[in-house]
C-alpha cells in the first residue's frame, strides 16, 4: 500500500502522486468515486465502467426492465410531487 500527502487547489483539485496513478492506471478521465466517511477520512475508489456494466447485465438478466424503470419513474415522481407540495405549505 503506498500513503502519500497532497493538497487541495483553489479549484478543490487533489493532485494523486504519479507512483499511485501508475500503480492503479489511473489516466486523464478515469471515473473515481468519491465518498465521505463519517470523520475526517475520503475514499476514492476507481471506477471500472465495463465491470460495472457486466455486472449489471448479470444481476438484470431475465428481468423486466421496462416495469422496474417505470415503478421508478412513478416512485420518483410522487417524490417530486410531495416535496413540492411541502415547499407550497412553507
């Protein structure tokens, strides 16, 4: 495991040292995902779009995506709606 100290720019860019980036083949436009932890720590973890997308095609085989896309789309909606409505009450 490699541990190194870096900083933040005014642009809230954090600079991964070069050892790092290669031992990970981190590239220009690598997809990390970012996640606060509960103290003071960050994770970035790579994020491999073609793992990601065969996984999923595993998992949703034999599934009924045109019905889970709309129960999400009407879930989704009937949030939108209730916030709204909250907001309106204020």
């Amino acid at each position: 495991m490699v541990e190194a100290v870096t900083t933040i720019d005014k642009a809230g860019r954090v600079v991964i040292p070069k050892e790092i980036r290669e031992k990970m083949d981190l590239k220009e436009n690598s997809i990390l995902l970012v996640v606060e932890t509960d103290g003071d720590a960050l994770i970035l973890k790579k994020l491999d779009i073609r793992q990601i997308a065969e996984r999923l095609r595993g998992e949703l085989k034999g599934k009924d995506l045109d019905g889970i896309a709309t129960k999400v789309e009407v879930q989704s909606n009937e949030r939108v709606r209730k916030e709204r409505l909250e907001t309106l009450r204020r």
